[in-house]
C-alpha cells in the first residue's frame, strides 16, 4: 500500500464575494488573497493579503525577491505571518478571483518554487 501525504497549504480560486463569504462561513480558518487590498477585512478572515506592487518583506532589492512576481510575494508574506505568529492561524488560503488574481496565483504555484513548497492549488 502506498499513502501520499501533502502537508502544503491548499489554496482554493473563488468566482465572487459571496462565494468567498460562503467559504469564510464554513470549514477550517482561512487567509485571503486579492488582486486590490479589501476595505475592510473580510468577517472570518485570519489575514488578507493582496497583490501589492513594490511591498516586500526584505530590503529593496534583495536577491530572493528579485524577479518574483507580485502573487508569489503576496503568498509569501502570508506563509511568514503564519510561521511569524503575526495573523491568526489558517488552514487554508482563498482567492478571490477577480481583476485575474486567480490567474497570477495559479501562474506563481506553477512558476515559483518556494510557493510551490509552501502552497498547492485545491478544488
């Protein structure tokens, strides 16, 4: 018998709010990725994240995030405020997918090895 074990966060693409609502409503705690950052953080929310041009972790111009994009940063800095204690735990990651953030998540857990390691695409 064989078993397969893959520890990495699922990250689970969302058409809409209100699937996203829906989402948050049930199931195990969960961060949120978006394309522009959400007025208010979504109810039910450990963290929100979202595609911000230029925000980094690091010193500008580091050599990891050099050539990075910016949904692969953004996953980053989600996995860091997890492990950091600076969110409150999650088990699982959503994006909302408008404005092709569902695209540019997908592309960075196809393209960036460390998001890779961290994060699987789900669902």
């Amino acid at each position: 018998m064989s078993w397969s074990l893959d520890a990495r966060i699922p990250v689970f693409l969302l058409p809409n709010p209100a699937a996203l609502a829906g989402a948050l409503a049930t199931g195990k705690p969960a961060a949120v990725v978006s394309a522009a950052p959400p007025a208010p953080m979504p109810q039910g929310a450990a963290c929100a994240v979202s595609f911000e041009a230029g925000v980094t972790s690091h010193a500008v111009a580091c050599a990891c995030c050099q050539g990075r994009s910016p949904a692969a940063q953004a996953l980053d800095r989600l996995f860091q405020a997890r492990v950091r204690g600076q969110s409150a735990w999650f088990d699982r990651v959503l994006v909302l997918d408008e404005e092709g953030a569902g695209a540019a998540v997908t592309a960075a857990l196809r393209e960036d090895s460390l998001a890779l390691a961290r994060f699987r695409l789900a669902g």
